[in-house]
C-alpha cells in the first residue's frame, strides 16, 4: 500500500450521555486546542449502553452549541438518523449549522437502527429494508433542497454516509456521498472498503473521492497504523464522560509519526 504523503485527520465523538452540557462543551474546547481536526456526537434520543435511563441530550442542539465555541474544527453526527426528519427540512437544518459553523459542518447520514427511539418517539420503526429505501429516496432530496436553499451554504456540506451493508448502504455511498464510515476491527474496515471500490467502480465513481473514516473505541487508539494500512483517511475516538483526551492524543502524535 502507498504510504500517505499527509497526516491521517484525527477527531474525537463526544458521546452525549451520562454527562452535562457544560462537560461536554469544555470538551469540544480542549479536544480542538489540542489539535483534532473534527469533533462529532451521535443523533439518538436515548442512551447507546450502560444505564438506560441516564443523562441524554438531542444531537442537533448540541452540535450547534460545540459549533459555536470552537472556531477550526469540523463538526458532525455519526451519523444523523435519516428516519426523524423530512428530507427538506433536515437540508435546510443542515445549511443553517453550516452557517452557525462559518463552513465547518459535515452531514452524516445513516437509515437508522435504534429501535428505542422510534417507538418512544412515535416513528414508525419499519424494517431494515424499508429503512434503507427510505435513505435511498431522501439522498436526492437532500441534495436538491441545498441547492436551492437562500443563503446557501457557507460551505461545500460534505455528505458522510454511515454503514457497512454491502448489498445496499455501499451502493448509497458510491452514489452519493462524500465520505463514508466504517467500524474496526481494521481487517473488517479493509473489506467493507473493498467492497465500496467495487461499488465505485460498477457506478463509475472515483473512489479517491470518497473520504474514508473509521469510527474506533479508545481502546483500539493504539492501532492507527492498522487503520491506516486498512485503508482509513480520518480516525474518530469515541469518548465518553469525563471525556480524557488520551486516546486522541496518542493517535495524533501517531498520526504524525505517519506523515
């Protein structure tokens, strides 16, 4: 494999559950002054794991805050939940972050899963399939809707796509996105982004112009090299309260060993 002319991109997901607005707000801060280049959270409405029925805080809200006291990095969901917003609306949602952001926001978009969501919420949960044909059908949407959107965007909106389904969220993303992300272990990573290539190269697609991020625990901190060999160009650390910033410390200075 060719080894990369520039640094692999780092960030950091905050994960907004069992914590306060004002940790993970502090965190946005110092995760940016010490050298990530993006900062993310999730779009759920309920925890991912441990207690249940702990502290949780909505996504798009707290985008915007992280948005508004950091000043250079990239910020985003992985990955925003395609079910829980009209199309038109959440690219009207998405151009006004960007504006809040002064260009720095990055769409991720994913079919959905978390069925605790829906239910609660009123969603219709559908099926995995329906699901996914509901991604397929809301992508174009998207994208017309920012183009026509006055003011439009400050900047380009990159479309992220989350998920490694092979038959048909692979396919979406040769389609559409800008970038897609993927899960470790680094030798599944490799292969889904095979896949992905093959999917490129079936739709005519330049698959170098398709951004490849990798989301990974704190514990898989220490493997860049791996992800990187795996083909990842942007590793993001989940972190969770009281969100220390080791993990993504040891693979920026990882990442420039790499350069």
């Amino acid at each position: 494999m060719t080894e990369p002319t520039t640094r692999p991109r780092i960030g950091v997901q905050l994960h907004p559950q069992a914590t306060t607005v004002a940790a993970l707000l502090d965190a946005a801060r110092r995760a940016e002054e010490a050298g990530v280049d993006s900062v993310w959270t999730w779009d759920h409405f309920y925890p991912l794991y441990g207690d249940a029925d702990t502290a949780h805080f909505e996504g798009w809200t707290l985008l915007t805050g992280i948005a508004m006291v950091t000043s250079r990095v990239r910020v985003g969901h992985l990955v925003v939940c395609n079910s829980y917003r009209n199309p038109d609306l959440l690219a009207d949602m998405a151009r006004t972050l960007d504006h809040l952001a002064e260009g720095r926001f990055t769409l991720g978009l994913g079919a959905g899963w978390f069925e605790r969501d829906y239910v609660e919420y009123g969603y219709e949960f559908g099926t995995a399939p329906s699901r996914l044909r509901d991604l397929a059908a809301a992508l174009p949407r998207i994208r017309a809707r920012l183009d026509v959107l006055n003011p439009p965007p400050v900047g380009d909106v990159p479309l992220l796509i989350g998920g490694g389904g092979e038959k048909v969220t692979l396919r979406l993303v040769a389609e559409h996105a800008d970038a897609w992300n993927g899960f470790g272990p680094p030798e599944n990573f490799a292969h889904k982004s095979a896949v992905l290539d093959r999917w490129c190269a079936e739709l005519g697609r330049d698959p170098a112009a398709i951004e490849r991020t990798v989301l990974i625990d704190a514990e898989d901190a220490g493997r860049l090299e791996e992800y990187v060999a795996a083909g990842a160009e942007h590793v993001i650390v989940g972190l969770k309260d009281p969100f220390d910033l080791g993990p993504a410390l040891a693979l920026l200075e990882a990442a420039e060993g790499l350069a």
